[in-house]
C-alpha cells in the first residue's frame, strides 16, 4: 500500500512545500522575500531562484525556497507559470556578480554625483556596517550616509536639513521600540519628505546574527551598565574597538545580518531613492 502518511517523507522539502499556498511567478509580479525585507517585481526565474527588481532598478537573486516570498502579505511557495501564462520563453537566473547586499553588481559603474537625499545613522559604527553591505548600492544611486553622533537633537537637525521632495531624508535608529527615548525622537519628526526606521537593538552590534560570531546569543547585559563594554567583558574578548573589528569582519553579506536591520536599511534606500512624483496638471 502506498500514499498513506508513512507512504513519503514525513519531512523535508516536500512537506515544507506543501505547508504554503502555491503562487505562480509570472514575470512582474511583486514579491518580498521576507527573510531580508527586500520587495521588487519578478523579472526572472528558473524554479531554483527567484530575480527580484526593486523600484531603483537593482536586482537582486534569491533562493526559491518554499515559505521565503509573501505575495500580498502571505507566505507562499512560487511555482512556475501554467504554460497558457507564459507567453515568453522561460528566463533562467543568471549567476553575475553580486553586491554585499545581493543586488546585481553593475559592470564598469561609477560613483553618481551625490544626490540631495541622504540617510543619517546614529553612529560610526552603524555607518561602517552600513557601507561594507550596501556600499556599492549607495554609489551607483549617489546617496550619502552621514553620522548623527547622537539623536538627542534629531528634531532640530531635521528641520535644519530642510527636507523636500528632491531631498529627502532616511534615518536608522537604535532601539526604536514603543516607550524608548528612541519612539519619541521618532515621533518629534513629522515630515512627508523624511523617513524614520530602526530596529530593537540596543546596539547596532546586535544586527549581527551571533552565530557568525560563533556565539549561542549576544549576552544580557543589566540595564545601567554600558552596554558594549559589558558585552565584552561577558564573552572575554578585550576592549569594544578591538571586538568591533572582529564583528565587522565576520560580516560578508546581508545573510549575516538580522533582518529587521536588513529591512529597515533596504527600506531607507527605496524612500530615498524613489522617483520624485511629478504634479499632474
């Protein structure tokens, strides 16, 4: 006897498959991939991996993994289109070169002038981590990052960068969550030219998924204590500076890299980035 629940694997890939609605990936249409955030329209696939277009015209390949694209909010399995769907031959992912971030590198491409726009972190170290995985991004659209050394004063900075429609401003905080010092420098900022992200992180550092660093989880560190002197004290690795290098080098892509700060990064870059809306007349 065969197909009863012990007649195939009571695991594996075709079980995951079979745990999500089915959704064919015609050429089009928008996706997230919802372990790094990023959202654009399919403009290639070959079953295995999935060519994602962002609005700026990055393109970035996934994994075709059961359960890792949304479509309209649910989490689906895509499958290829039904032959009537088709209408053009089947484009295959070409493996290019890609960028840190995993957009499609752009041969032979120069640093744009710099745009009006630009996207302000909290600190050095933010900007470090920023530059080394969306880096080359940053140049091809000619968007700068700059250090806010601080968000006490974010209100006041804002309103002294004078945000418009050609110059719109992305800003990444730590810690924004509901109640922090954060959420309401947040909420201070009230500007349809400006946009404000951030992840729960006390620290930056804390966007770096541990297990690149070959640790269980990032230590608790008691409130009042200087959280990252307390971190390296806890794992026995010396002074932060030093610890620092050794973060920044275990990171050699977005994979290693939490997803809320995957997100909140590639969120600020679409909004920076997006075209500017003519008037209709």
């Amino acid at each position: 006897m065969t197909g009863g629940i012990l007649g195939g694997p009571i695991d594996g890939p075709a079980r995951t498959a079979a745990q999500y609605p089915h959704a064919e990936a015609v050429v089009g249409l928008r996706v997230l991939h919802r372990a790094s955030g990023y959202t654009g329209t399919i403009v290639a696939f070959d079953g295995t991996q999935v060519l994602l277009r962002g609005h700026t015209g990055l393109e970035r390949a996934f994994d075709n993994i059961p359960g890792s694209f949304a479509v309209d909010g649910t989490a689906t399995h895509l499958v290829p289109p039904s032959s009537a769907d088709r209408g053009a031959p089947e484009v295959r992912v070409r493996d290019g070169v890609r960028t840190a971030s995993g957009s499609r590198a752009v041969a032979g491409a120069r640093a744009r002038v710099a745009r009006a726009s630009r996207i302000w972190v909290e600190g050095i170290h933010d900007a470090e981590l920023v530059e080394k995985v969306w880096g080359d991004d940053l140049r091809v659209e000619g968007i700068v990052v700059e250090r806010l050394d601080g968000a006490d004063h974010l209100a006041d900075a804002v309103a002294a960068f004078g945000p418009a429609a050609e110059a719109r401003l992305g800003v990444l905080l730590d810690h924004l969550v509901p109640g922090s010092k954060e959420a309401r420098l947040a909420a201070s900022v009230r500007h349809p030219h400006v946009l404000v992200t951030g992840t729960p992180y006390v620290d930056v550092w804390q966007a770096v998924r541990p297990a690149a660093l070959g640790i269980p989880a990032w230590p608790e560190i008691p409130k009042g204590r200087p959280w990252k002197e307390g971190v390296c004290s806890s794992l026995g690795v010396g002074e932060p500076r030093d610890f620092w290098r050794r973060i920044l080098g275990t990171v050699q892509d977005w994979k290693q890299l939490e997803q809320p700060f995957v997100a909140a990064v590639e969120q600020l870059i679409d909004f920076v980035t997006a075209p500017i809306s003519q008037p209709t007349e």
